[in-house]
C-alpha cells in the first residue's frame, strides 16, 4: 500500500516496526524476570527486620541485609536502563506507524493516472470566431482589466503571491458566498476557523512539514526565544486542519452525527513554488481563500465498508456523495465545463482512503494537461485523523464502548 502511494521510503516501516516489537517483547520478557527478583528482594528485607535472634545471628543478618539492600540498588539501576530503553523502542514505533498513510479504497486505482467519472456542462466551442478570445490567459484578461496586479505582490511578497482588485475582489466575496449558501441550504454548519495552528494538530491530520518528495508542505513560524518550550505554530494549508482539530480530544455522541461544517480561510502552501514554477497567475499560488466542507460521520459496521469492499454506502460514503454533489452543483451554476476524477493511489494525501477531484477546462492553459485543472476535491479520511487527534465516540454500539468517528 505504501509503495503504491509513492511512500517508498515509509514501504519499509512494518518490517522495522515487526523487528522493534520483537526488542520490545524481549525486553519486556526480561524486565519481568528482574521486577519479580525484586520483589523478593524487598520480601526478604521486610522479613529479616522483623526477627529477632542473639547477637552472632544479628551480625550475620547484618551482612545479609547489606547483601540484600545492595542487589536492590542493582536491579533498581537494570530496571530503569530497561525501561529507558523500552520507552525508546515505543516512541520510535509510534513514529514509524505515524508515517504510514491510510490504507486505500477499493475504489482508488492503482498507479499514477486516475479514473474518469464523468464531466459537467459542455465542452466549450474553441472553433468559433470568438475562440481567440475565449482561449486568451486569464492573466491578459486580468490585467488588461485591472482585475489583478501581480507586479506589485512580487515587490511585496514575491513570486506566488497577487494583488485582487476591483471587479475581481468583489467576485472572490461573491464566490465564497455562493459556496456557503448552496452548502448551508443542505444543512452545513458555517465556521470562521483561525489560520494558524499548532504544529502536531497539522501533522495529525497528515499534513507534514515535507511530503514523501521532500517537497516542504507548511510554513511553519519561527517562535520567539521566550517561546521555545510552546509549541510549534504552524500556517494552515487548509480550513481542514482547524476543522479537524475543533474536536481534539473530545467525545462525539452518536445522535450528533454526522456533524458536517463548513469553512472559509486563507490557506498557505509552501509547495506551491516548487511545483508550479512553469505556471502563471492565480493558478498554484503561496495564499489563497478556500471554502472547505469538514464532516465527522459514524464508523463503518465492519471494517471493510471502509474501503468501499461492501454492497451498500457506508456512513463515510454517504457524505462523501454528499460533498461532491454539492460540488457539482455550484460548478453547473457557475457553467464551468469540468471532469470528475477518481484519483489514483499516487495522488491521495497521507490521511485519504479515497478521493475524487473536480477538473475545470482553462481554455488559456491547454498547453499543460490539456487545460484541466483542479477546482474541488473530496476525501475520505476512515479515522486516520480522529485517532491522531483523540477525538472519540460514544454510542450504543459494542456495549458502550469508545470509538473513533470517521472524517
């Protein structure tokens, strides 16, 4: 699963996690056998205080004490070199397991090219008179326009970065508003979440520094020296993380769910420079808005629904539909022609089971990938991230006992 994730290096974590385990037990093994001497050690110095003999007896119980007292304060030294050394064989066993992404669906294809479900709207008449117009850059149109000046944000910010303005401010507003109400009308939950977090909540949700590339993903914020023993802060790369954490270390109620939000952000991505250095304009920047949808969902009734392995929807499935028609639907107002993918197992985020992503046709960018490009995704994260973040569920399943909701 890794390996086809394109997580080669991480491919070799069960293996190392299956050998520290064996360490661990072994050690484990031992630790009993010197607790259990000890035991009889502290047995055998209890009993020697409490005889009472002539003197020749208390100088040998003397000497036998200092004996006694002094394999005490040896095994004392053994345990603890053992113990050290377990919680040092755990620690590195989380991290390796916390390396792994999840498992993928059996709806996700294997490889790098993904599945074509289906489009949305009809595909644009590039062989009309007006075609020239039509295929021009939106970074003509704009500046031609005055709708986006990207000299001024080089000079402020540097390459990724853009300037908004006038009609294309008010249509970014408008946008976002038109998101909300299709969602909201459904029944979302609409949260202004905050746009920087602790570092461990994004690696939770299984957003790293760097990717399996070794591309750096988050831009993470340098603490003041006061500030070193806090911890890391981090930008949010999406109202996702933020979204996800709202119920860290908390325990959901099966009544509430699913409990579905929705959020507007500014979203930072350090890896947009890297990948998208031979893309212009608006297209793969540092800091953009995004309208993100959030769910928590109850488990699966076995196991392999998870997975997509079962004849009906699961409770993850079923919101997960959910999102991409509303997607859908706020694309066909819009009258975007777009694809709808299925995407391959290369291309799912560490905490994705599955995922489809939207498509709209760029008429000015057919010379890299025909023109497509991404507008939306959807994802389904099993408890890869409620499990990171302790977020719990108590039901009526299973005798009472605390589960992990799906996101």
């Amino acid at each position: 699963n890794a390996e086809d994730r394109n997580y080669k290096k991480q491919s070799k974590n069960p293996w190392r996690i299956a050998e520290l385990s064996e360490r661990r037990q072994a050690l484990q093994k031992d630790v009993k056998g010197l607790l259990e001497r000890n035991n009889g050690v502290q047995q055998s110095l209890a009993t020697s205080a409490t005889r009472s003999s002539d003197a020749a007896y208390d100088s040998k119980r003397s000497t036998d004490k200092e004996s006694l007292l002094a394999e005490a304060r040896s095994l004392k030294e053994k345990i603890k070199v053992f113990k050290d050394e377990e919680t040092t064989l755990q620690t590195e066993i989380e991290d390796l397991a916390l390396e792994l992404p999840n498992l993928s669906s059996k709806h996700t294809p294997i490889g790098d090219k993904p599945d074509l479900v289906g489009y949305i709207n009809e595909h644009p008449d590039l062989e009309t008179s007006t075609a020239g117009d039509l295929c021009r850059s939106h970074v003509d149109i704009g500046s031609k326009l005055d709708l986006v000046d990207f000299s001024a944000s080089a000079t402020v910010s540097g390459w990724g970065w853009y300037y908004l303005t006038n009609e294309a401010m008010l249509l970014e507003q408008a946008l976002v508003q038109y998101a909300l109400d299709v969602a909201m009308k459904r029944g979302w939950k609409g949260v202004s979440p905050p746009s920087i977090v602790y570092s461990h909540i994004a690696a939770a949700c299984g957003f790293q520094p760097r990717d399996q590339n070794g591309e750096q993903q988050i831009y993470s914020i340098e603490q003041a020296e006061k500030d070193k023993a806090k911890p890391a802060l981090s930008l949010a790369g999406t109202a996702e993380i933020p979204l996800a954490g709202m119920k860290a270390n908390q325990t959901l109620h099966d009544k509430d769910l699913p409990l579905k939000t929705i959020g507007v952000s500014r979203c930072y991505r350090a890896e947009a420079g890297a990948r998208g250095v031979d893309t212009k304009g608006l297209y793969r920047v540092h800091e953009f808005t995004k309208v993100e949808m959030f769910a928590w969902t109850m488990p699966d009734d076995a196991p392999s629904e998870a997975f997509g392995s079962s004849g009906g929807l699961s409770h993850s499935e079923t919101v997960f539909e959910e999102m991409v028609s509303i997607q859908k639907e706020i694309l066909q107002g819009l009258g975007l022609h777009c694809r709808i993918l299925e995407m391959s197992t290369t291309d799912l985020g560490a905490s994705a089971t599955r995922k489809q992503d939207i498509e709209a046709f760029f008429p000015g960018r057919r010379e890299r990938d025909d023109g497509w490009g991404e507008v939306t995704s959807a994802s389904i994260c099993t408890d890869y991230q409620s499990r990171r973040l302790a977020t719990r569920l108590k039901s009526n399943r299973f005798g009472g006992k605390l589960e992990f909701p799906h996101t």
